[in-house]
C-alpha cells in the first residue's frame, strides 16, 4: 500500500493483461498453480 507504483492483487483477480503490462513480478509460492489454471 505505501510503496509507489506498486499494485497487490490477488492471483485469482490478475489476468494477461496486468502480467505483461509490468516490469516486475512479486508472486507468492501458492499463486502460481493458481495462475496456471486461470491463465493456461
């Protein structure tokens, strides 16, 4: 929240579009099966 130009999702709320549209990802472990499925 206080950090600039950060943006927090969550893995079930996060589509292609906001994957590829940063610089840098900071996922969680257990978000990543999560996003296989959403995301193919």
């Amino acid at each position: 929240k206080n950090l600039p130009n950060v943006k927090v999702l969550r893995a079930a709320n996060v589509n292609a579009y906001e994957i590829v549209n940063h610089d840098r990802l900071l996922l969680a472990k257990d978000a990543i099966p999560v996003l296989e499925e959403r995301l193919g």
